[in-house]
C-alpha cells in the first residue's frame, strides 16, 4: 500500500478531513489531496509529523500496509483456532501417552490381583484412543460449523506478529527434534551400559524400559509439532480463505486429501483393531498409526506438488 493510501486510511480512520489536517500541518488541502492520490511527496519534517499526529511509525506510514494493523477478528478467529489447536495437541497426546503409559505398566508390573498386566494395560490403552477419538471427533465437527458460518477471514494479524510466532515455531521445531534424537541415545545407552549379569536386568524388561523412555520423548516431541503445527496454519489466513473457495485449486486438493487420508486412517485402524482382537497384538499393533500417518503426509505433499507443477 502506498503512502497517500495509508494517510487516507488513517485520515479517515480518525475522522479528520483534508482541511482540519492541512490546518494541522500548515500547509494547503490542495497538498494534503495531492498526497493521498500519491501525486506529490510531503518534505521530511510532515512525514515526521504524520507519524506523530496518527501515533504510527515512519515506516509503517510510507512502506508497509497499516490498515491490516486495525482489522478486527469479529468473528473470534483466533480464539477458536488456540482451542482447536489446544484440543488436537491433547488429542494426539492422549493416544502417544497411552502407549507410553502401557509401556510403563508392563516394565514394572506383571500382574494386579490375578490380571495380567499386558491385557490390563491395553485396556487402559484403549480408554485413551477412545478420549482422544471423541475430542478429534467433537474438534472437527465444532471447526466444519466454524468454517461453514465463516468461509472467509480477512488478514487481521501483523507482520510483527506472525514474525514473532516463527520465531517460536523454529523453538518448538529444534526441541521437538532434539528430544527423539536425546531419546535414541537414550534407549542405546540403557541396553548397552547395562551389563547382562546386572540385578537390574532380572527384575526389569530393559527393552522395554528403554521404549517407554522413548516413547515419553516422543509423545513431547509430537505435541510440540502439532501444537506449533496447528498453530503456523492459524496464522495463513490467505490459505483459509482458498481452502473455502469453491472454484480454487486449494480447495479441491483439500477435498482430495481429506477423501484419501480418512480412508488411509480407517484402514489402519482396522488393522489395529484385528490385530488386537485376533491376535492380541495390542502392544505392537498401534505402530500402524505413525506408519500409515507418515503416508497420510507423503499423499499430501505429492498432491500439493503436483499442483504447483501445472500451475
């Protein structure tokens, strides 16, 4: 936006007319008109001015957009977006500390009043997979009416506001990282320093304790992908606004992928459920979730890609 644009903006903004900011700056309205159509530049000292009169800085007054800085979310965009971001993230962490938490019970507990531990734990298990099925499920239909009765948002975060969030978003990243990097060493180092004549390893699975250790840095570590995951998309208000646009690319990849990943998830929940019920494989059956998860994303990047190649 230019700066005559931005001056008309904040001009009006403030319900001053040419004449009462001429009068202001002491100069002409003929002068004040001829800047906010961008034919003439005002000297140093009125750009000072202006700066000071609408409370904004030089730099936002001639280079950058500064109506986007009065915006207003009037439909609370933002804060429905932190709760769909907050419920996810639980959800997510709910199933990862699940297997986590059943992991932990089998290393250290072998049975409770008579019960075996591993049927007890997958119990257990289970109870987590069906909270957090219930939060995606309540989470995506309260987003659908969301997105139904408002298919457009205008782009009402700054620039400074966005640039701090990526700054956050590379912390969250670069920890998420660092702590399964921390956890492979981890769990190497548990079964390797321990020595097989150690009276640890007869009263304790060291395989076992050693992923459950992972399986907690893990369970951190994709809570903070998600959370910042969720939270990057909050602030590409452009993409929102395709996503919804009947007659953009956008939207029909949208459609495309939430057809093919649904059916990719309902496969491998089938799966997991055979291979517990039939098989009662509960403790290794719920890898088919990340495996067919990392798929979900390698169809969305290859459909996206193939976009932006015909484009």
């Amino acid at each position: 936006m230019s700066l005559g644009q931005n001056l008309q903006f904040l001009r009006k903004r403030d319900n001053i007319t040419q004449e009462q900011l001429a009068e202001s700056l002491e100069v002409s309205r003929q002068s004040v008109s001829k800047w906010e159509s961008d034919t003439t530049y005002p000297e140093m000292d009125k750009l000072l001015q202006l700066a000071s009169l609408f409370n904004c800085s030089l730099d936002d007054l001639v280079q950058k957009d500064i109506s986007t800085k009065y915006v207003e979310d009037k439909c609370n965009y933002d804060l429905f977006m932190n709760q769909f971001s907050r419920r996810i993230t639980t959800g997510v962490g709910l199933i990862l500390g699940g297997v986590t938490l059943m992991l932990l019970l089998d290393t250290f507990i072998s049975e409770v009043h008579g019960i075996d531990m591993e049927e007890l734990s997958s119990i257990i298990f289970l109870f987590f997979v069906i909270a957090a099925v219930a939060i995606f499920i309540v989470s995506g239909l309260q987003r659908s009416y969301f997105e139904k009765k408002y298919p457009y948002i205008e782009n009402f975060y700054s620039d400074e506001e966005k640039e701090a969030f990526h700054k956050k978003l590379i912390q969250f990243i670069t920890t998420g990282v660092v702590l399964i990097i921390f956890g492979m060493i981890l769990a190497t180092t548990i079964v390797a320093v321990i020595s097989p004549d150690n009276i640890i390893r007869d009263r304790i699975d060291l395989d076992m304790l050693s992923g459950a250790l992972f399986m907690f840095l893990v369970t951190i570590a994709v809570i903070l992908f998600t959370y910042a995951g969720t939270q990057d998309s909050k602030y590409n208000i452009e993409q929102y606004n395709l996503m919804h646009d009947h007659n953009s690319q956008t939207y029909k990849n949208g459609k495309k992928i939430g057809i093919i990943c649904g059916s990719i998830m309902m496969v491998a929940t089938m799966i997991f459920l055979g291979c517990g019920f039939l098989g009662n494989l509960w403790h290794s059956a719920w890898v088919v979730y990340p495996i067919f998860g990392i798929a979900c994303g390698i169809v969305s990047m290859v459909i996206n890609r193939n976009n932006e190649e015909e484009n």
